[in-house]
C-alpha cells in the first residue's frame, strides 16, 4: 500500500481489478508535458511567496525537467499503481529530489491540477484547430480562384435549380469555415482560465498568489469560484461542440464531393493518393477519404453526447466522473486535426470536369428563371412571368430541348414582348454574370470575395 499517495487511511489494498477501473494513466500520460508545466508555475509561485525555500524551487524545477526528458525519450516507467499521470510525476520527482518533491504538492489538489492540465492541453489543441482551418481555407481559395467562372448547375432539393460558379460554391465552405474558426476562438477565452488555486474544492489557507501563476501559464484570468473550477467541463463540451459543427460542414462538404466523383454526375475526380480499390471489381477506385470523414463525424458527435451526459448529474464540486472526460477529448482533438489536415492535401488533388459541369447546367432548365426576369424587365407582373416559362419549360421537356435551343419564333409563341437579346439571357455565362453584388454568383464577386478572403488570411 506504500506505493500510494494516499493509503495511510487504508486497511486493505485496493483490489486488483478495482486499481485497474480507477486507473487513468493509460490515457492521461498524454497530459504529461502540461502537467509538468503547471507544477514548474505552481511550485515558482510557493517560492515567491514564502511557502517554500528557494532551495526547494530550484530542485522541483530541475527534477521536473529531468523527469519531461525521461518521458520525451520514451524511459519514464509509468506505474498503474501510481494511478494517474499526476502521482506518477510526483513519485518520480520525489524519488529523484527528496522532501522537496513532497513540498510540490503543497496548497494544490489533483483536483484543481488536473483542470489546469486539461485546459492547458485544450488549448494547444484549439490553437492547432484554428491553424488547421485557415490551410484549409487556403487550399479552398487556390481552387475557387481556378474556378472563379466555371459554371455548374446549382442545386435545390438536389434538382438543377439555377447556374452558379463552382468558385461560388467553394467560397461557401469558406464561409462556414470562418464561422468555426470564430467559435473556436470564442471557446478559447473560455478555456483560458486558471483553475489552480481552487485545490480540492475550497480553496488554500496558504497565502498564495493566482493571479501569478495565470501569468506564468499565459491564462488570461483566474476562475473565480473554487467550486465551479474544480468541477465544471463546460469548456471542454463547448470545444466538443464546435469540433461537431466543422465536423458537420466537412461531413456536408465530403457529401458533395462523393456525388461530384460518382460517373452520374463526373463533375470531379479525387487523386488515387485520397481513393482506395476494391478487392473483388477491378474497375473501383473509391472516395474513401471523403467517406470516412462522414463517418467520423458520427463519433465526434457522438462524444458531444457523451460529455454532457457525464456532466449533467454531477452535484458540486469535484467527482471521479471526470475522469471520463479525455479519453473523448483527445479522440475529437485527433479526429479534428488529421482530417484538417488530409482536407487541405485532398482539395489539391482534385480535378474538375468542367464540360461535365456546364453539360449538368444545360440540362435542367437552370436559366428558367432569368426568362422569367427578363419578361418582367419588360414590364410583365413577376408571377404572370413564372407561369409563362412554365409552359415554355414544359415544351422544352416534351421536345427535349433546353430553353436557349427554342428559335425565337418558338418563343415569341409563349410571350411577343420577347426579342432577340432574350438569347444573352437563356445563355449560363450571362445568367451568373447578371447576379452581380455582395455575395452573388457572378465571377467578378467571387474573386472579389476570394480577394477579401485572403487579405483576412492575410497572405
Ligand atoms: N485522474 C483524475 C481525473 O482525471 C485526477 C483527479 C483525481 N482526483 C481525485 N480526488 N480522485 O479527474
């Protein structure tokens, strides 16, 4: 029972299988290099304020460093006994120092420690997110400025709706995108926040300094309330739900990609280096990149689920229910940043078919309701219009023709105000070029929004 920081009380040992269900070290070793770096800002602190000698100060810095290399160099032996990455270090650092390393944990709990810790890590993780997002949007306006002009069918309800860009619907993305790298930052003031100080839940009688060592860990400000500090995940569920949302848009993005690689549409091919093969039909070259971030997306959900469950019947202040909280954490963290990262390398494999595009646009009717405009600039009341293209279209659908192949005595027949500058309407290139302002699809906006967007990436 020696082996354990806090068996003094204890009668009997621990059972095996009950070390084993409490244990966290298998996964919170992870959190090793911020738990290190919040005793060094711990144990500065008890030294600037008297708590403890600047003898004392001096080996817990040195032995903590001693004890980040044997971790870095994969030597450190972690101990299941030892429980959690937080009395394993310690053990260590006693072993090496002595009675200064039992000074360490002086005016601290594992309870404020650990929530330092998990901010600490959260927050090199949001950092790496926003990082993640803005390559990805580079890589998203290297191919919407290719395609500032290429025109596609537009959808609605999956049906061709009207011409647009495929610049345009890039940018998009783009835009929820920027949205998410705005939550992140938003969550991130949230996250920045001291924990350490709170100690088990009420707070140290000794005369420390918080507001020193938020400092030190470059947080912007103290939690206010021991109790909420030591308990509360809020900020680690709103990171989950922020990580659900782009993982929502990518899911969203990947969707398209698959249909555009499917022959029906063949408006993209993906790079063999994002598709795998089948083994059994030769011919198959998959879009399993795009897929799977689909189905990860499911996870990512899934674990915003699973945090706030564990969170939502917890009384004040700290409970071992917590403890639940990384592993989720650091599969969003991991899931997030590889897919990022794969994101912004496929987007650079992909080719686009443009006549596979413009063919689709032709094909459904997309420029209906420019006709329709076009008599109503000729002073015709908008739904008189609509029912006039109707029947045009209905036409076309019998004769198998798209509104810009009718003659224009065909179409004089649907309405006489048409003339023959209707042709400059019915064509794709003049329907996007005619959708010509702030946030429309005509080229001349989407480079200009491409424009904006990289003075905002600013590059
Ligand atoms: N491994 C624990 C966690 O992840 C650390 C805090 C444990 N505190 C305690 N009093 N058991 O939450």
């Amino acid at each position: 029972q020696k082996d354990q920081a806090w068996s003094g009380r204890f009668n009997e040992p621990v059972a095996e299988l009950v070390k084993r269900y409490t244990a966290s070290v298998d996964f919170d070793k992870r959190l090793a290099v911020f738990d290190i770096e919040g005793s060094i800002a711990h144990a500065t602190m008890l030294g600037a304020q008297g708590i403890i000698s600047a003898q004392d100060v001096t080996e817990i810095k040195r032995g903590l460093g001693e004890i980040l290399a044997e971790i870095e160099a994969g030597q450190f032996e972690w101990l299941l006994d030892l429980e959690d990455v937080h009395l394993n270090i310690e053990r260590r650092l006693t072993e090496k120092i002595g009675d200064a390393g039992k000074r360490l944990h002086t005016g601290r709990s594992r309870n404020d420690q650990v929530a330092t810790d998990v901010r600490l890590w959260l927050r090199n993780v949001v950092d790496g997110t926003i990082t993640g997002i803005r390559a990805l949007q580079t890589s998203l306006l290297d191919l919407a400025e290719q395609h500032a002009a290429t025109i596609m069918p537009g959808f609605t309800h999956l049906q061709v709706a009207q011409p647009v860009t495929f610049g345009h619907h890039l940018m998009a993305y783009f835009e929820m995108l920027n949205r998410d790298a705005e939550r992140f930052a938003d969550a991130r003031k949230r996250i920045n926040r001291l924990p350490l100080g709170a100690a088990a839940l009420a707070g140290t009688s000794y005369p420390i300094n918080r507001e020193l060592v938020a400092e030190l860990l470059g947080f912007d400000s103290v939690c206010q309330n021991s109790l909420d500090a030591v308990s509360d995940r809020d900020f680690a569920i709103e990171f989950n739900a922020a990580a659900a949302l782009l993982m929502m848009h990518l899911s969203r993005f990947s969707e398209e990609l698959i249909l555009w690689m499917s022959p029906r549409f063949g408006f993209i091919d993906i790079a063999d280096r994002f598709c795998t093969g089948s083994s059994i039909m030769p011919q198959k070259k998959n879009p399993d990149v795009p897929e799977l971030v689909r189905g990860k997306t499911g996870r990512v959900y899934g674990h915003l689920i699973g945090l706030l469950t564990l969170m939502k019947g917890q009384p004040l202040a700290y409970n071992k229910d917590n403890q639940e909280d990384k592993e989720p954490l650091f599969d969003v963290a991991d899931t997030l940043l590889v897919t990022l990262q794969i994101y912004a390398d496929m987007l650079r494999g992909i080719t686009v078919k443009a006549d596979n595009m413009r063919q689709a646009a032709l094909e459904g009717f997309a420029t209906a309701t420019d006709l329709a405009d076009y008599l109503v600039k000729k002073g015709m009341p908008f739904r008189d219009a609509h029912e006039v293209v109707a029947h045009a279209v209905k036409a076309g659908v019998r004769s198998g023709r798209d509104l810009a192949e009718f003659s224009l005595a065909e179409l004089k027949a649907f309405s006489d105000t048409i003339s023959d500058d209707v042709f400059d309407v019915l064509t794709l290139e003049g329907s996007v070029a005619s959708r010509n302002h702030t946030g429309g699809t005509a080229p001349e906006q989407v480079r200009r929004a491409i424009a904006q967007a990289r003075v905002q990436l600013g590059r």
